[in-house]
C-alpha cells in the first residue's frame, strides 16, 4: 500500500472511532432520565407495601413522629396527608428518590424513599 493510502485509512479508522464514541456518549446522555417500570407500572406486577418510618437521616425521630405526605414531590406543593411512624402505606409509583404512595386513609402523595421501609 502506499504511503497516502496508509494516511487516507489511518483517517478513516480514526473519525469512525470518534463517531462511535460520539454516538455512544449521546445515547448515554438521552438515557438518564429514562427509567425501569416499578410497583404498579410493571405489568401483571404485585402491589408493593411498605411501612413508613418517621427518622431523620441520623435516626432520630421527627417531631411528632409523623411523614408529610406531598402533593409534588418536585415542589413540595402542599401537604396532602402525614403519616404516623410504622403505618402501612401502598407503593404506587417510584421517580427518583421519590415515592407516590396511597395511605391507610386514602390519600395519595409523595414521600422520599427515605422514609420508608
């Protein structure tokens, strides 16, 4: 092979590399706000219960022994409900290290994972 051939397929192989590794960091990047199903979004799945556990990060328990329960997660909007430590609540749907959960009196809202167990 020539000499400028070699250089011609050295470029090649080369920007093909770099489009590869382009493509592959993209994908990556759409990728991480996708998720797995859990709880009820999987289909045919069981429902998911959980206790909730009313401590700070420390294990300290809160004021009052009780969990706000939020309308938003993201926001924090308004307290829909609060949740007494050890009450069982319904799994609904998971996002992040939040938790849709129903309670025991019906409400529907978010809590961190945190405060379940």
């Amino acid at each position: 092979m020539a000499q400028n051939q070699r250089k011609t397929l050295g470029s090649l192989v080369l920007w093909t590399f770099l489009f590869l590794v382009a493509v592959l960091l993209l994908g990556s990047m759409c990728r991480c706000g996708a998720r797995t199903p859990s709880g009820s979004e999987r289909s045919g799945s069981t429902t998911e219960h959980a206790t909730i556990n009313a401590k700070d990060e420390y294990g300290d328990p809160l004021p009052g022994g009780v969990v706000n329960v939020w309308d938003d997660y993201e926001t924090r909007g308004r307290v829909v409900a609060r949740c007494k430590d050890g009450e069982r609540v319904t799994v609904l749907r998971r996002s992040g290290n939040g938790v849709q959960i129903r309670t025991s009196g019906g409400a529907t809202g978010w809590v961190s994972e945190w405060f379940l167990r």
